[in-house]
C-alpha cells in the first residue's frame, strides 16, 4: 500500500510542477530518489523555539522557488512542494548555480536538524552555540551538500498562489508559509515612493516597507541591503507583487526574489474609480471597525439618505440612514452643507472609520467622493422610551417615532433649547439648537420623530425640523395677536455667531435666534448684533458706492408655526448702528423667495433714504449713533404662513471691512390662526 500511495504522489507532483511540454525535463541525477514524507508532515515534527535532530531515513522533494542569485537570500534556498514550503539553509555563494528557481531537488533528511528562526522553520546542517542564550539553526557545509541533496531536472514552474494579505497568518504551521505567493492591487505608502529598496549604505543590513492593498491589508516587504537590487526605486504605481511568504514573530512578511516580482502598472487606490452599482450596507462597514480607527478599503461604497438637518447639528457632522436602517456619521468641514434628506452615494475608499465620543464616524472624507441618486426609502422605526433604551447602540443614528408623548418646559441656554420628552415607558431628553430656526411645543403630543444620539454616552433623540411633531387631532389653534421682541441683551464680545439671548416665547410660533453668517467669529460690541466683515465699496469722501450684496454674508432668523397654525405676519422693526467705516448701505430679504429680492421698505426722518427700490441708505455718512424705526413694509404674501420663514439682513458698502454694522430692537407683530 505504502508503494502505491507513493507512487501516486510523486505522480501528482510531476504533474503540478511540469512544464505542460514547454520544456524537455532532463534525467534526474538519482533516479532511485523518492519523497517518504511531505513538507508540511515535516514541518509538524517541530516545536517552536527547539531542534530536532532528525535520525530516520526520511526524504522530501520539492522545486527550488527562491535562491541567492540576487542576494536577497543569503545562504538559503526556498524549496515547495504541494503541501508547503521551507527554508533550506547551505553553506557557499552563488549556489544558484547548482540550486536555481525551477529545479526539483530531494533532501535526505537523516542528519539534518529542524529549527525556526521567528517562527520561519527552516532545515540546517547543525547548531550553532556560539551565543549561548541565543542558539541558532546553521547552514549545511558546502562540501556536504551533495551527500544531502540530490539534484534533480531544471526549470520546473511553480505557480504561485494568489492571496489576500487577511488570508496569511503568523501560525508556525500555517501551509503558505515559505510559499511562493502573488498579492494583486497592493502598493507602497505614499511617504516610501521613490526611496531606494534597501540601504546602499549597509548601515543596516535589511529595510522593510509596509504595503496595503486597496482593500486595508497590508503586508511587510523585506529587502536586503546586500542585494543588487538595493539602489532600485521603489515604484509609486499600484500593482502586483510575487515572494516567498514569510514570518517573523507576528510580523507578515515578503520577500521578492528580484525586481521582476514587482509588476506596479495600475493607477493608485486613490486614484481609481470605485464600481458605484456595488453597494456595501452602512451595517458592513461599521463592522469592519475592531477597537481603532482604520483606513476603509477602496472599492467600498454605501447609498445612504441624509436624516440630519445640519442647522441641528455640530459643524461638519451629518447622520446618515441606508435603506436597511442602519445609521452612521459623516464628518467633515471640508465639504459643501448637505441638507436634509439628501439622497447619496458616497465612495469610501481611503476614509477614515473612526470613533468619537462613543459613536462611530466617516471622516477624511472628499466632496468628489460624494455623488447625488434616486431617493432612498428609509425606515422610521415606530417604538417606545424603554425600547430605545434597550436598543439604543443598534439603532443609534438611524430614525425612530415615539408616541403619545408629553414635551416638557425646555431649560433655555445660550446654545439652545433642552427638553424632556415622557411616555408610558420613561423618559428621555431632546435638544433643539438656537441656530436649527424652530422650537417644540410644551404639552401633549401625537407622535415626535427624530435620531438617536449616544454622543458621550448620553442616549437621546434628535429631531430636524418642527415636522417632525405631529398634533394630537384634537389640537384647536385659538387665534391670538402676537409680539416679538429682540433686544440681545446677552450678546458679549465672546459670544459667538449665535444670539445667547434666550429667544422670544411666543404661543404657537417658534422662534429661532439670530445668527451671523460668513462674518467675523465673535461681535464688535456688547448689548446688540454687531459684526465685521461686511463687504466694502464705499469712500469716506464720495456717495458713490461700487460694491454689492454678498449672499455669503448676512444676519439670519427664522420663524416656525406650530403644526395646524397660520401666521400673519403685519408689521417689522427694527434698528440699526454702524461704526464710523461700516457699511452704508443694507436690505432685507426672505425664503419666501429664495432670498432673490429686497423687502419692501421704509424709513421716515432725514437720516435714512431708501434708494434703488428698498435698500436702505445712511443719509450723512457722519452718523454712527443708532438709528430707530427701520420698517419693512409687509404684504399679502406674508399672511397665511404654515411654514418656517426666514429673514436675512444684507449689510454692503462698507469703507473697511474691519467697519461694523449691528442690529437691535427687533419688534415683529402679527396674527396665529
């Protein structure tokens, strides 16, 4: 039994290494050679850390796949059969000679000893004692060879295997080890192209690089300082490369036999264009994250809805929901503002999948990668207080409804507004920023929609808009008038964009705070609006403007009535102060038409003119004290409302732009019905 079973074997060999007739095979110099055991059988006869000395009349085979023609294996030879590989240590130079890549040779084992240098096995001709504490495997002597190694025909082909740098693993016994392997799409990082492969200095003896592929794996390359190909760049292409697979410790590495192992051709990850037909679930993505931030493979795409409204959110921070109701973050202030229910496809590949205050985000992210598509559907998710608690880190960042619920009297800050939402199951809070333009409604409630947050561990829902509140049906608006008033009274020089005053209470109407957008950082003055920054195009000397509105540049404020409710909106005041270069010139405008044209206005007295239609016009440029009684005169069009409307002040002409322009005493009237 055991003559056939080796006879089959060495069949097989024969076959996986032959040339398919492309070469003429030559005798083999022992033609009684014949392998009694597999590589891999004799590699499981070794503990790591030991040596075995082998006694038996053992024989392996297998085909040189690595030798010292390049110099990047010193005294060693890789010899593969179809279990494994192994490292085959000889004395001498220039062994290729009798030992080149492509030649079947077969070692008579008995004599020899089995070691491991870093958990690479390796076959030798002894020990060498000569550091004591640090004993290692040594090469077979020269003159020794042939009474070990029987040499066998040439050019026999070894194909190695395509892997992924995931499938290698430092395991003593892992079967690709000592293999010839090939690693498609891989490439080195961008700081190590067109460095040299090895140190042509020899002050160390060996360089190793890191290289990834574009999924995130990544590898060591090993080159030796003494080969002659140490002084060649490495290239800054992406591609393949061919080695024998080793390991050091825990360390994956590869080693090249020459240049010819690297085939770098293709564009770089980066710069390739990711398959936007293949979609990855936001839920695959978020499992690809183990404990620290990573680069998230190139070729991974998602197609997410965005459920945030950013005036709601923290600068640059967007909550995105697949169709699978799977949530994440996506961060970045370098990208154009998303608004609510944006439908995306996002191409991934190269960003970073991090953790933040206990939630995980998609930062480092280009506005390239980012593409418009067809509307997502997503899912809101109907449940309970006591529920989102229980599920609060599965469904964090994707939308939930809560029902029949009671909205507290909110606690008033400067960043905004927070509240306590209750049901039959518990509680929670929700927090609605000054700048998101709208307030809740305190009382009883039909349904509140919104996202869920674990920012710093806190579990809360977020809401985006006041429509996501639906009324109970028996909820019955009673008309009343109504009076808004602004006076800032808790705006600082360190305040910020936002209006800290707590904003106007007023039943049924939600009142949002002033902000300044695309100015100056911090106010010019304390106990009102005042910003710079404002677009020049005045003289001190002349009446004569040149410059125009900046639509980048504005006061904002907004106003929401609550669901069911009409507003009427019937008279707007408001005053004005500049500095002694500030702007001369100011209007107003609204999102009843996209901002597109100046409001109506007014003024009566000497120190304003209205010009050109309705922009307001500082009469004597002299005059920097504050100005009362700025009307815009409001018509039909802003009756009837039942949805946010906003109002932006345009303040241009400026002399500097270090001139301020402030509001105050902002006085609104009007109607709910």
């Amino acid at each position: 039994m055991k003559t056939i079973a080796l006879f089959a074997i060495s069949f097989i060999l024969t076959m996986f290494y032959s040339c398919s007739n492309k070469y003429d095979i030559p005798q083999l110099s022992y033609d009684s050679a014949t392998a009694t055991i597999t590589i891999m059988e004799l590699k499981h006869l070794h503990t790591v850390g030991k040596f075995e000395y082998i006694t038996t009349n053992e024989v392996i085979s297998g085909i040189i796949t690595a030798d010292d023609k390049s110099g990047n294996f010193y005294q060693t030879i890789i010899l593969q059969d179809h279990t494994s590989g192994i490292v085959l240590k000889i004395g001498g130079y220039n062994n290729y000679s009798e030992y080149p890549i492509g030649r079947k040779i077969y070692i008579k084992l008995k004599g020899l000893y089995l070691g491991d240098y870093g958990n690479t096995i390796q076959i030798g001709g002894g020990i060498d004692s000569s550091i004591a504490y640090n004993p290692q495997l040594s090469s077979i002597a020269n003159p020794l060879l042939d009474q070990y190694i029987l040499k066998g025909s040439f050019n026999n082909n070894v194909i190695p295997k395509l892997v992924e740098p995931e499938q290698l693993t430092t395991e003593l016994y892992d079967s690709l080890q000592s293999c010839l392997i090939q690693i498609n799409n891989i490439q080195f990082a961008e700081s190590d192209v067109n460095k040299t492969l090895a140190d042509t200095s020899k002050l160390t003896s060996a360089v190793s690089y890191l290289l990834s592929t574009c999924t995130g794996q990544d590898i060591q390359l090993r080159n030796s300082s003494y080969s002659n190909f140490a002084n060649v760049k490495t290239p800054a292409r992406n591609g393949t490369i061919t080695g024998i697979y080793s390991i050091y410790n825990t360390t994956k590495q590869i080693i090249i036999r020459d240049t010819s192992d690297l085939n770098f051709q293709n564009d770089r990850c980066n710069q390739q264009l990711a398959d936007t037909n293949r979609i990855t679930s936001i839920a695959t993505v978020k499992n690809l994250y183990s404990n620290k931030s990573i680069t998230i493979p190139y070729g991974t795409v998602i197609k997410a809805k965005v459920i945030s409204n950013y005036k709601n959110e923290a600068n640059g921070n967007y909550k995105l929901q697949d169709e699978f109701g799977n949530g994440i973050i996506l961060y970045s202030t370098k990208i154009p503002t998303i608004e609510l229910n944006a439908n995306l496809v996002l191409d991934l590949g190269g960003s970073t999948l991090e953790m933040f205050s206990n939630e995980l985000e998609i930062t480092n992210i280009s506005a390239d990668k980012l593409y418009t598509t067809s509307p997502i559907n997503t899912v809101i998710k109907p449940t309970n207080i006591y529920q989102i608690y229980d599920s609060a880190s599965k469904w964090n960042n994707s939308l939930v409804q809560l029902s029949n619920v009671t909205i507290s009297t909110p606690t008033v800050s400067s960043s905004g507004r927070s509240y306590t939402l209750m049901d039959a199951t518990g509680s929670m809070e929700t927090f609605v920023k000054s700048s998101a333009g709208y307030n809740l409604p305190q009382g009883n409630i039909l349904s509140i929609t919104g996202y869920l947050t674990m920012n710093a561990g806190k579990i809360q829902l977020v809401t985006r808009t006041n429509e996501d509140i639906s009324y109970q049906n028996s909820t019955t608006i009673i008309a009343h008038n109504i009076e808004v008033n602004y006076t800032f009274s808790n705006v600082t020089t360190i305040s910020g964009t936002i209006d800290p005053t707590p904003a106007p209470i007023v039943t049924n109407l939600q009142c949002g705070n002033f902000r300044a957008i695309g100015l100056n950082s911090n106010p010019s003055a304390s106990g009102r609006f005042s910003f710079t920054n404002w677009p020049t195009g005045a003289t001190s000397a002349s009446n004569d403007f040149t410059g125009v509105i900046d639509l980048n540049k504005y006061y904002e404020v907004t106003f929401t009535p609550d669901q069911n409710a009409q507003l009427n909106l019937d008279n707007f005041s408001f005053s004005i102060q500049r500095s002694a270069t500030g702007p001369r010139q100011w209007s107003v405008r609204s999102s009843l038409d996209n901002f597109q044209n100046d409001i109506a206005s007014s003024y009566v007295g000497e120190k304003v003119r209205i010009v050109q239609g309705n922009i307001f016009q500082i009469a004597d440029r002299a005059t920097n004290t504050s100005i009362s009684n700025c009307i815009l005169e409001l018509g039909s069009n802003f009756q009837n409302l039942n949805k946010s409307i906003s109002f932006r002040f345009y303040a241009f002409n400026s002399e500097t732009t270090g001139g301020s322009f402030s509001l105050n005493n902002v006085k609104i009237s009007g109607k709910i019905q």
